[in-house]
C-alpha cells in the first residue's frame, strides 16, 4: 500500500483548531473519502482526532497527522 502523511499545526486557540480540522476535512472529502468529518477538534483534551470508519469509531492525533491510503484516495 502506498500512503501519505497529513498533519495539521497545533493551533494556538480552539476557534483555529476547529477551522483547521474542517478545511482538512474538506480536503479530504474531495479527495474521495467517504467520512464527512475526517478531523476535528477536540477541546477538552487539545489535540485532534480522526474518524476512522463511517461507524464512527476515531482516534486521538497525539502527532496531529495521520497516514492516508494513497491507492484510494489518488484513484482517477
């Protein structure tokens, strides 16, 4: 499998980190993921996290980035 790293600078209020997390959301949503909202901003526990699956299921970003199937996602 071929992959690629994203990864979103750490913002410096929680207002910056929703918008980063839903512009990279979006990107990823035109790059042909299924999951409306891949990243976002969890303020309780200041990092981000990702929707893995369409059941919902997520993980913690402790490195804010995350490993992509490039195969999947680079699809023509």
């Amino acid at each position: 499998m071929n992959r690629v790293w994203i990864e979103l600078e750490r913002p410096n209020t929680d207002e910056v980190g929703h918008l980063r997390a839903k512009l990279a959301s979006n990107m990823i949503t035109k790059l042909g993921s299924p999951i409306k909202k891949t990243f976002w901003w969890h303020e309780k526990k200041q990092t981000y996290c990702i929707t893995l699956d369409t059941g919902g299921s997520y993980q913690e970003l402790e490195d804010r980035g995350h490993w992509f199937n490039l195969d999947f996602l680079g699809e023509a």
